[in-house]
C-alpha cells in the first residue's frame, strides 16, 4: 500500500471553496504535503519551481474551467511542453461532454472526478493514481 503522507499533491482550482474542499478530503484519507493555486498559471509556476527545487509533485488535481489557464491547458502543458508523464493528473468538472472527456484523454488526463465530489469515489481515485505514481 501506498504511503498516502509521501505523497505530493498540487490543488488547483479558482473556487476557494472548492479548493478547500478537496484539501480536506485528501488530508481525510491521510495525504499531508498540499500546496494550492487559483488558476493554471499560478499552478504551472509552482509546477516548474517544484521541478526546478527537485520536490515534484506526484498528482494535480485540476478544476476544468477557470480563467487565465483552465485544466486541459495545465495538462496539455505538463505532457506535451515538459514532457512529464509521471505525474498523476485528475480534472475536477461538472462538464459531462463526451467531447471535452475526449480531448483531455488525449492529452494524456489520468482521471477524472465529477462535480459534485463524491467523497468516497474521490478517495478511492486518489488512492488508486497514487500506487500508479508511487512517491516511495
């Protein structure tokens, strides 16, 4: 089993409320190192400082849709600029469109969470990515 606290995990999402909302549920099934952002930029900044400071995250948690940057360009970004397929990488949406799931498959999405957060299938979600990125 996966040691949940070695796990690194970046939270982005503009809602506050949402972000605090999956900070809580992760920090519930035991992860304990979790930074935030607001929107694709800021997460992107702190993705590439991460990796410049050798701490990489081992998930993103990403909202859909946000202003500046939404989701599938913090993924595109991640699998194709940095070339980055070791890190976990879940949408958060409310969109439940055939073609918006498409595309972020292609791009390479690990998974995706359905707005409004289950809290067990979120759980089992995380945990099943966490044994695919292994942070031990």
């Amino acid at each position: 089993m996966t040691d949940l606290s070695k796990l690194r995990v970046l939270v982005v999402d503009d809602n506050p409320v949402d972000r605090l909302m999956i900070k809580t549920l992760l920090e519930t099934i035991g992860v304990v190192n979790i930074q935030e952002a607001e929107n694709g930029n800021i997460a992107l900044f702190k993705y590439k400082n991460a990796e410049t400071m050798k701490k990489q995250f081992h998930m993103i948690i990403s909202d859909w849709r946000m202003p500046s940057q939404d989701g599938l360009s913090i993924l595109k970004n991640i699998r194709t600029e940095s070339k980055n397929t070791k890190i976990g990488i879940i949408i958060a949406t409310s969109l439940n469109d055939h073609n918006h799931i498409q595309k972020a498959v292609i791009e390479g999405v690990d998974d995706f969470i359905i707005k409004p957060v289950d809290p067990a299938i979120f759980a089992e979600k995380v945990k099943n990515l966490a044994k695919k990125v292994n942070p031990l």
